[in-house]
C-alpha cells in the first residue's frame, strides 16, 4: 500500500480548458495538482479555486516540454507525497503554416509535448491509476479524424493521442481504468493566437466554450466513455472520413487553409494570398 496521497493531475492548468478542468475536477470534491511553466498563472487559478472553497490544488512547475520534463514532474510530486490517481494531459500547441516552412525545431517541440510528454504521463503512474481505479483523460481535437494542410504537424499528433488513447482504453478497461479522448472543436483559448489561428478562421457552428467542453469532458470520463466530442457539428465532422474520399477530405481542408482571410494575423505561418 502506498503512503502517496492520490491526487488528479491536470497538466497545462495555468489557461483555457485545463484551468476549466481543474475548477470542475476541484468541485467535484477531487484532491488536485495543476502542472505548467508559468508558476504566476497556476497559483492563480490555485487560489481562484481555494476561494470558492474547495481544496486548494497543488501547484507543480514543470516544462513537459523538456525531455526531463515528465520525469522532473513525478520527482516533484513525490516530494510533495503525492501520485497520481488520475492525469489529465492537456498540455500541448499546435502551429499554423506549411510544414515546409514553419520552424523545424518548434514543430518537432510540438510533437515532444502532443506526444512523447502525453504518452509518457499516460504510462507513468498506471500502477497507481489502476490501484485507486482512477483514469486518464487524454485532450485530442477533431483534428485528429482528418489530415491536416495548413496544420500538418498538429494534425497528426493530435491523431496519435486518439489512437493512443482509444488502444489504451481498451487495453485497461478489464483494470477497471477510465481512459478518454475528450475530441473538442475550436475553442477561444489561448491555443489559437499560439498557434497563430485567426478568429475567424474555423466556422462558427464548431466552436464552443472552454467550461462547456471541459463540463462534457469531466462527465464522459467520469461514466467511462471512450471518446468525447463535444457539440452535434463536431461529431458530424468526424464522421465525414467514414462517408467521403480522403482525397476531397484533403482538398476541403487545403482550401480552407489557402483561402484569404481579412482579419489574418499569423506571425508563425502564412500571410493571406
């Protein structure tokens, strides 16, 4: 038996989904830790919880990023007595512009830290998560049902981390283990001028907000689901691999990425034609 206090871990807490995550995680009586590399921001959203009256989370600093990363985070946690019960791999980015031209050192961070980091946390304290029958949530995105112009990289992580996941699931659903793809839409986070997406760029009907998919994310790992995506024009959009040929599915996309946009301001890809 473990003397660590199990706890959820939520990575890129400090903005967006994973700081909606953490409030849901908290208010629903779970003992938390937030992780990211902008200390300032986690103990905000830490104290942010703490005033609602709910436990405050632990504040983690750690840079997934690195290839230290995950392993300087569990040394973290452990120091603090604690092991994950359930992870919750947020963490990531993803870069707008063609592959061939975006810089190659960040899109292969990209993938370190769609990836490697997520696999890694995913694989990392199992013991733990099968002995407390917690779980993982893994955060993918629609992108990941379709090739991606214009987000290559990002794309195929994002594809990886459904694959993953779903193997996963089925490979521990006999351990009793939770283990979800929560597949959003576009969402107005911080993740969009990061990767240098206009406003305006994904259409409307897709987007939804932070809590709202966060709120759906908790419940769909919480009974067990497989696979999350939130909102009836998100779920149609995935299912369009299964009714059309991948070569239009390309097209479609391309055409997107290639079409002018007014507002376009994308220091990290293209310029509007």
């Amino acid at each position: 038996m473990s003397s660590l206090q199990p706890v959820s871990l939520i990575t890129g807490a400090s903005s967006g989904i994973g700081t909606e995550l953490a409030h849901i995680f908290a208010a629903h009586g779970h003992h938390v830790a937030v992780t990211d590399f902008r200390e300032a921001r986690l103990t905000a959203v830490a104290d942010a919880i703490a005033a609602q009256g709910y436990l405050r989370p632990h504040v983690i600093v750690a840079d997934l990023a690195a290839v230290d990363g995950p392993a300087r985070l569990a040394e973290a946690l452990r120091a603090h007595g604690l092991e994950p019960a359930v992870v919750v791999n947020n963490a990531g980015f993803g870069l707008m512009g063609e592959a061939a031209k975006l810089d190659r050192a960040e899109q292969l961070a990209m993938i370190d830290l769609n990836v490697r980091a997520l696999t890694d946390l995913s694989l990392r304290w199992v013991d733990g998560v099968i002995r407390h029958r917690g779980g993982v949530l893994n955060i993918a995105s629609i992108t990941a049902f379709v090739p991606g112009p214009g987000m290559a990289v990002y794309h195929a992580t994002k594809a990886y981390v459904l694959a993953f996941t779903e193997a996963l699931h089925q490979e521990l659903e006999t351990d009793g283990v939770r283990v979800c793809a929560l597949c959003p839409g576009p969402v107005e986070t911080a993740f969009l001028s990061r990767a240098g997406v206009p406003h305006d760029y994904f259409p409307a009907v897709l987007a939804r907000g932070a809590r709202r998919v966060a709120l759906e994310g908790y419940n769909g790992f919480m009974s067990g689901r497989r696979l999350v995506v939130p909102g009836t024009p998100n779920r149609i959009f995935t299912l369009l691999p299964r009714f059309l040929p991948r070569a239009l599915i390309l097209g479609m996309v391309e055409r997107r990425w290639r079409t002018p946009i007014v507002a376009w301001d994308n220091p990290r890809g293209r310029a509007a034609p």
